[in-house]
C-alpha cells in the first residue's frame, strides 16, 4: 500500500509575498509565542528597556531570514519602525560598499585593444 508523503507545512514558505525574505507559514503562532514571551517592548537605549505594552510588533534581531524564536524579540511600534528604518539604511549602505569594492577594473580608455 503507498501513501502519498505529506510536505510538512512548517517547511513550506509563503509565495507571491513582497517581503524580502518568505514567512514561515507558522508565522503567526510565532509572533504570538514572542508577543507572550517577551511581553513588553525590548527595545534598550542607554541601557533602558523601552517596556511598552503598546502595539506590539515582532523584530528579527538578527539575520532578517532568519525566523528561529532565539532570533525574534517584541518591540513597540516605534521602535520597530525605527529598527526597520536602520536596517534598510544598512542594508542600501552594505550594497554600495559592496559593489564598489567589486566593481573590476575598467581598461584605461586611452589604451588601444589589439
Ligand atoms: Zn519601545
């Protein structure tokens, strides 16, 4: 008797989504087991904790593809705005940095090709 192999739903991504990197299809039960874990904002300036309660969002701490629990954490709305904000600066920045540090050498244009 064959059965059909059943795709573990965990391992399956979204498709079709414009975020840079898919979400877990779990996803949701994540942000819930963060939101209850962390319970407040864990945003620290100067050593303080931001500790609102208010508009709870989930954070990657880390590497944005990456979505273990180790790696999630609750912020408050404006810290999670403000976080997001600086990553995409970084991101845009280490893309810059990156392709001119590639970039090949051009031939001088004054050289005549044989
Ligand atoms: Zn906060």
């Amino acid at each position: 008797m064959a059965r059909r192999v059943q795709s573990n739903p965990r391992n399956r991504v979204e498709s079709g989504s414009r975020r840079s990197s898919p979400r877990p299809v779990d996803w949701p039960a994540r942000v819930q087991l963060v939101l209850k874990r962390d319970g407040s904002c864990r945003w620290l300036t100067d050593g303080q904790l931001c500790g609102s309660v208010e508009r709870l969002e989930v954070d990657h701490i880390d590497d944005p593809t990456d979505h273990d629990l180790s790696n999630l954490r609750a912020l408050c709305h404006e810290h999670h705005k403000l976080r997001t904000q600086a990553q995409i600066t970084a991101g845009v920045r280490a893309y810059y940095t990156t392709r001119s540090r590639k970039r090949p050498d051009e031939p001088h244009p004054g050289l005549i090709k044989k």
